[in-house]
C-alpha cells in the first residue's frame, strides 16, 4: 500500500513540474512576443512577413513610408509596392536567395515613388517557408549624393576650365593630388610629370625657404595670411612669379595638406621692379637737386621729402614723417596753404611761384617760395600733393637792404649840386638828378626809360 501511494505522489509532482514548466514557457514565449513587436515598432526601418508574397505581418514604420494605415498592409502583395522593374529585381533576388541590401524604386499609396533599400531573408516558421524583408526609405539620402555629384561636377567643370591655376597638395608626401590646364601652362610641365614629382622642386631656392618657413609656422599652430607670392621654375628653366591662394587642410589638428589657386602675376611683378628702378632714378634725383621736394596725403601728412626739405624746417626726415603740415605754419598760413591745394584739387591746375612762411622746430620763422602740384597714382588717381619749395628767406633780407641802400643813395643824390645821370648798358637812363634839368640845351626827359639821345657810347 505504501509503495502505491508513493508512486502515485510521484506522478503527481512530475505533472505539477510539467504543468509549471508549461506555463512558464508559454509566459516566456509571450514575453519574447511583446519584445519582439516593441521592438518592431520602435525601428526606424519598414519590417514586413511575407508568405509566397502575401504581407502577413507589418510595423508601423512599413505603413508610414508607403502611405497606408497598417491594418491595410496586411494581406497586400508585395509587387503592389514596387515599379514593375523593381519587381523584377526584387523576385529574382527572392528566387535565388540573395540577402544582401540592394536599391528598388517603391511605389506609395498615392501612387508616388520613392527610392528604397531592402534586404530580405528566409525562414521557418512550423512547416512553411515565410521571408523577412527590412525598408529602408533612402530617398533624402539619394537627394544629397545627387547634389553631391552635381557639385562636384560643377567643380570639375570649374577646375578644368578655370582662367587660373588650381591644385591640391599633400605634404606630407610632398606630392600634388591633382592640378588643371592652366597650372600645367604656367609650370610648362604635363599632367603626369607634374603629379609625379616633388611640389617643392617646382619652387626656386628662396621661395623654398619661405614656404618652409610658413608651413612651420602652420605646424606651430600660428596663424598666417593665406596669400603669399612665390617664384617657380619652369620646365623651360623660365622664372616666373605667382601668387597662391591657399586653404589648408587638417587631419585632427595635424596640417595635411593644401589646396590653391595659383595667380601668374609675373608681368606685375616685372612693372613693378621696373617702376622700383625709376622711382629709385627719381628719388636720386630729388635727393640732390638744389630746391626742397615734398609730397603729402590729403590730410597734409608728409609721405616724402628730400634731404634739402629737411633743412628748410629744421627736423629729420624721420621726424617731419610722423607730423603733419599745418604744424610747421601758423593758423592764418594754414588757411591759406588750405584754399590753394582745393583749388589744385578742383581743378587740377598747379600754383606756381607764391610765397608763405614756415615756422621751423627751433620756432624761427623763414620764407618759402614754391609750386605745388596735385599728386597721382599710377592710374592717375588724385592721391595727395607735392612741391617744389626753396627758402627766399636770405633774398628777401638782401632785397629789403638793397632797397634801403637805394632810398638812402637817391635822397644824397637829389639834393647834390652836381649832375648826376645813370644809364644801362643799351643807353637807357635809369635816373637823372633835379641838378640836370636846369640844363635845357640836353634834349631829355626826367624819366627812368627815357632813351639817352644826344651821345653815343664813344661820348661817355
């Protein structure tokens, strides 16, 4: 009776194992359910079952991106959703197994396309075989790689057909990446020979030393203007000078390279070193010319002066460089010195030969003589005013004593008894004294131009 009774105790608590067993798989598997469809739902992706092309499972994401309510989807065949061409990829890929991701064209409920990426993968379920596919609308991304692709044809074509040089630089190969026509033309190497050789050997000695120079300044993480001119080399052996417009390009913080457009400024560069030699003539000349040259900005600032300048006011050439104009006058002069450079800038016409006063550094006053101009660029852009000037200071003293000797020797000379004429070299009397007149057999007249007519030289 025990033995029985144990059996049966036994059964009884295999069964409640099996029953407690059961439940707990039961409650398992529909925990692995609910994980499984909140997981679906939450993917960004379209998930959908399929069996033999019937939709019998979807997400909410699958609905959206074809434009349907998601109780519509189940039970739709899958070709609805796709261009006939599409179908066609996607049923040969179903057929032969494929389950890598590959591009259709899907068809949406309102009958609009969009572009997609799709996978799909098959499986068992009981004794059928159903298949797994994943949506994925790239549309947006399809846009930007086309915007992409229209830019940088755009570039090319820009590149290509650029009136300038244009080139990418690696350095830490010190190779060019690529370059367009018009550099090949400036450097008169090919393509090839250019993308095969170093970049650096393209530069002459000292433009070497100077890139180098920049580039460790870029490294040393100091900030350079991105404009720099530099000479090369021709293939030819030509030197010709260009100026680069660089964007440098970083690789986490460390300089990787460059890209540039590339100027040929060889004929500036040849006028200017031309215009340097004739400026240098020019200012040689005003350095030893005899009267006092200056020039000055709009603001009356001096910009040049030579040496004879300085004398006249008295301070260095370093000093009158940082002062202007109008405090070497006093306000009255200023005012005048003012209204004649308007009338120079009005209408362009030079004053020549008038006189104003200057105040030197030691505060004594001298008297200046000159001519002002207005000055232009070499575009004949009124830029200033310059002037030729000459200190009169001396003359005019001279002058005033000689006028002064001259009143003196006129009044001894018109109250003497004697008679007194003075005539010029022609025989032009330049004065005659009252005592003369009393005289009336000599024919002439009391003035200073009156021609002397009764004697000849040999008479004097």
């Amino acid at each position: 009776m025990k033995k029985k009774g144990d059996e049966k105790g036994k059964k009884s608590k295999e069964l409640h194992n099996s029953t407690v067993t059961n439940k707990q798989s039961k409650e398992s598997s529909r925990a692995s359910e609910e994980r499984s469809r909140l997981l679906s739902e939450a993917a960004e992706e379209g998930i959908a079952i399929h069996d033999d092309g019937v939709i019998i499972e979807a997400n909410e994401a699958l609905a959206r991106m074809f434009g349907y309510d998601l109780s519509e989807m189940i039970g739709k065949y899958v070709k609805n959703g796709a261009t006939p061409e599409s179908w066609k990829i996607i049923s040969n890929n179903i057929a032969e197994g494929y389950d890598k991701p590959y591009e259709v064209t899907c068809v949406r409920k309102n009958g609009s396309t969009f572009a997609c990426s799709m996978v799909g993968k098959p499986y068992k379920y009981k004794d059928r075989t159903l298949r797994v596919s994943i949506f994925r609308d790239v549309t947006e991304r399809k846009r930007m790689e086309e915007a992409l692709r229209t830019s940088e044809e755009k570039y090319r074509e820009f590149v290509k057909y650029a009136p300038v040089g244009i080139y990418e630089v690696d350095y830490e190969t010190g190779r060019l990446k690529s370059v367009n026509d018009i550099l090949c033309e400036y450097a008169e190497y090919t393509r090839d020979e250019l993308l095969n050789m170093n970049f650096y050997n393209l530069f002459t000695e000292e433009s070497q030393k100077s890139m180098g120079e920049r580039l460790e300044k870029l490294r040393a993480g100091e900030k350079i203007l991105p404009i720099v001119e530099y000479c090369i080399r021709t293939k030819k052996g030509k030197e010709i000078w260009i100026r680069l417009d660089v964007r440098y390009i970083y690789d986490r913080g460390k300089l990787q390279g460059a890209t540039g457009i590339v100027h040929n400024i060889t004929e500036r560069k040849l006028a200017e070193e031309s215009a340097q030699r004739s400026e240098g003539k020019y200012r040689n000349i005003l350095e030893n010319m005899q009267e006092g040259y200056f020039e000055t900005d709009f603001k009356g600032d001096f910009t040049f002066l030579n040496d004879v300048t300085c004398r006249h006011f008295g301070y260095s050439r370093e000093e009158l460089m940082h002062i202007n104009s109008r405090q070497c006058t006093d306000e009255e002069t200023s005012k005048k010195l003012f209204h004649i450079c308007e009338k120079i800038y009005k209408t362009g016409e030079p004053l020549r030969d008038f006189n104003w006063q200057i105040i030197r550094k030691d505060g004594t006053k001298r008297n200046i003589e000159g001519s002002m101009f207005l000055l232009q660029d070499l575009s004949g852009k009124p830029k200033g005013f310059k002037g030729l000037v000459r200190d009169i200071t001396e003359s005019k003293r001279a002058d005033k004593l000689l006028k002064e000797s001259e009143a003196q020797y006129h009044l001894l000379a018109d109250h003497t008894k004697d008679q007194i004429w003075l005539l010029d070299l022609d025989l032009n009397v330049t004065y005659i004294s009252p005592s003369v007149e009393k005289y009336q057999d000599i024919l002439l007249m009391r003035s200073r131009k009156c021609r002397w007519i009764n004697f000849s030289r040999k008479h004097l």
